[in-house]
C-alpha cells in the first residue's frame, strides 16, 4: 500500500523522527504510546469506509519516556471524507495523552487541537458557538515546493518549533488544558451529580447512578477486534427477546427514558459483573432489600436527566449542550476512571486521603516493575488501593510483558482473567 512521502520528507529536511520511529519505535516509552494509540485509534478509524490502511503513530521529544508525545501522527494512504477527519480528532481528543494531533493525506498535512471538542457534524447546534479545531492552515503537498506554498505552514512543521515549543507557545489559546476531554467529562459529570442532588437525590446515590453511567457507556462504546461492542442495538433488541427488556430500545438514553427498564438493565449487568457497582449482593432477601431502598429514592425524573444527559440534549452552566455523544470511552485513557473517582469520592469519608498522581505512580512502577521486564506470572497487592490508579498501571505492565513473552500469541479473555485475578487488592 502506497503512502506520503511527506514523513521522509520532513526527517531528512525539518529534523523528525524517521518513519520507523513514528510508527514503530524500538523504545519501550515511546514504542508503548504508539501501540496504545494504534490501538485506541487506528483499530476504530480503520472500520471507516475510506480509513483501511491508516498508520497510528507518534512524535516522541524523548523516545524512552511514557510521558505525552507532542503528537499523534495518523497517516492515511487517500484522500478521506471530512466526517472520518473529523472522528479522527474525536478519537483522538478523547484520547488524552497528546494536545496535538496531525493527519497526513497524501495530498495535504492538517493540524489539530486536542484541547478542543469536535466540532458540530452528528448532533444539530450541538457545537453551535464552537471554531474547528484544526489550526493554521493546511500544508498542501502537491505545491509545498512552489512560491504559492504558504511559508508559515511549512515553518510550524519544522522539528525545532516543536521541540522548543514555540509552537505551542503560538497557539496557546488553542492548548487550553480545560478543553481536554478529561477535564470537559469532569465538570459535565460534577454539573449533573450537582442537579440530581438539587432534585433531592442524596449524594450517594447520585454518584453510584453516575458510576453506572460510564460503566455502561462504556460497554456501548468498547468494541472487539471484529468491531462488535458488548451493548449494541442488536444487544438490546435480543434483550427485549428474552424478556428481560420490556420495550424495543436502540441507544442508553432511551433506555434511561423508561424507568422499569433501566432497572432491569442493572439487574442483567449485576448477574454478569461482579464488584459493588450495584446494590445486589448478598442474600436473596439483602439483594431485593437493597434494590427496594435505592428505587425509593431513585425517581424516574432523575434518570430522565441523565438519558437527557447521554444523548447530548441536557444544556450545561455554559449554554452549551451535554458533549456527552462526543466521548468516547474505549478511547479515553483507563487510568481516567481512577481520576473519576478521586473527583467523586464521597464526602463522608473524612479527611486523610491523598491519591497518588499517575506520573508518580509511572515513576515507582519504574523502579519494581518496569515494562520491559520478561517475567508476567506475578501477584500485586495494593493494601491501600483507594482509586486503584497503581493496580491499573500494573495491571497495564503485566499484561505487556505478556505479550512480549508471547510474541506469536493473541492475548484473550481467559489471559486477561486470570492476570487481573493476580492484581489483588485488600
């Protein structure tokens, strides 16, 4: 499959890293990041009609570091449409660990913030008051050479301005850290715990409803290597089959709409998934007990906020409409989930918490438990997991050198099961 020069292009003549080391780095910082967004990204963006053959990689200032590149790099080996350019960025300012991300067709190089949403596309007036977020203009390869060529786009690709960071000292209004993805998700979930404790709903429940939510949307977002998700509209309508649905639902928000219907969804998923994400544990009789207390303060206008919530018709403090459609949770870095926690931990458990934060956590794991060591077979235990953030990120490290010690092998769900048995908590 034929590709851009542009890659080689910009390493012999603006000082990048070579085609190898964006797409394929041998680094263990840098090699890690590419195949994290290779896979977060390019697995999605391939299942596009015109995306087959795109190449994930990244821009890393230092190769053995797992710290944020200045880039993501995705290079397609056509001209695409605007809406998979678009799902592009999507997938990428979702992705969070890189304020900026370039594409490359073979006939022009754009630049995009990852420090701001989409745009408006999929959902009418949705981002109404919104700019693209593609910065300066795009560098078209087929005039690059002649005196028509926009100069200034060619100087802003130059390794310098990145390495320096002039470019993003250019651009600051573009890199606000408060129009990342993570930061967005953060206040739209303090906003809506915020009204349904308005509504009279304690601040228990408000967050164990909210923990649902992102549990479940993830289930609808998460999707295999064949591109199937685990909650689908065909998943929903097999549910109404069996009984367990009452009503034909296609999305979460019109589920949430149905009161008795939302209920018998958590009740399903808490048969199938274990943990204290639902009320129904113990004893038949301490099950139903705990299912009657919460559905008697649980109202069906509080979850008719929420399904306004998910599909983006809920209009936040700041005018605009929920972003909730735009996130993309499989795509979201898993480690977010601890910083969810630590936003929403509840009041009443006191003072003394101190959660770690996760570059830290990088730089201990470094020490007793870093990626490119060849053993896997191994229990962690975390006597003070509080969010879980070290349990994730050594969970994330086993799992890798996993793969290293089995290079002609697919990692699958028995793999998975019996590694994250091994990362014990107490």
């Amino acid at each position: 499959m034929e590709y851009t020069m542009f890659l080689d292009t910009a390493h012999e003549q603006w000082g990048w890293p070579s085609r190898d080391e964006v797409f394929a780095p041998t680094a263990t910082g840098a090699g890690l990041l590419a195949q994290l967004a290779s896979d977060k990204l390019g697995r999605a963006i391939s299942r596009r009609p015109d995306g087959d053959g795109v190449r994930v990689g990244v821009l890393a200032a230092n190769p053995n570091a797992t710290e944020s590149p200045i880039a993501i790099i995705c290079e397609f080996p056509r001209k695409v449409s605007e809406e998979t350019l678009r799902e592009t960025h999507r997938l990428a300012w979702n992705f969070c660990h890189s304020r900026l991300l370039i594409t490359i067709e073979p006939h022009v190089v754009r630049k995009w913030s990852c420090c701001e949403p989409p745009v408006a596309g999929e959902i009418e007036g949705l981002f109404d008051t919104i700019a693209s977020p593609e910065i300066g203009p795009p560098l078209d390869l087929d005039s690059r050479q002649k005196p028509s060529a926009p100069e200034h786009a060619v100087e802003s690709l130059h390794w310098v301005e990145f390495i320096s960071g002039r470019f993003f000292e250019t651009h600051e209004q573009r890199f606000r850290p408060d129009k990342r993805a993570d930061q967005m998700l953060l206040r739209n979930l303090a906003e809506v715990r915020e009204r349904l404790m308005e509504a009279g709903l304690g601040d228990d429940k408000s967050h164990d409803l909210l923990a649902r939510v992102i549990f479940i949307q993830f289930l609808f977002d998460r999707k295999d290597t064949e591109g199937k998700a685990a909650l689908n509209a065909e998943e929903l309508h097999r549910l109404h089959s069996e009984g367990v649905l009452a009503s034909h639902h296609e999305s979460f928000g019109d589920i949430l709409s149905d009161y008795e219907d939302t209920y018998s969804l958590f009740r399903w998923l808490n048969d199938k998934f274990n943990g204290d994400l639902f009320p129904g544990k113990g004893s038949a009789l301490e099950q139903e007990a705990a299912w009657a207390d919460e559905r008697s303060q649980v109202t069906p206008e509080n979850l008719e906020l929420l399904a306004r919530f998910v599909s983006g018709e809920e209009r936040m403090k700041d005018g605009q409409l929920s972003l909730w459609p735009y996130y993309a949770f499989d795509a979201i870095p898993l480690d977010f989930i601890s910083t969810i926690y630590e936003q929403f931990v509840r009041k009443e458990t006191g003072t003394g918490i101190h959660y770690t934060p996760a570059h830290l956590v990088d730089l201990m794991l470094d020490s007793v438990l870093p990626w490119n060591g060849d053993e896997w077979n191994l229990k962690i235990i975390d006597p003070s997991c509080g969010s879980g953030v070290f349990l994730v990120k050594a969970f994330q490290r086993i799992i890798h050198r996993w793969k290293r010690s089995h290079p002609d092998e697919s990692i699958n769900g028995e793999v998975l099961a019996v590694t994250g048995r091994a990362i014990l908590h107490q």
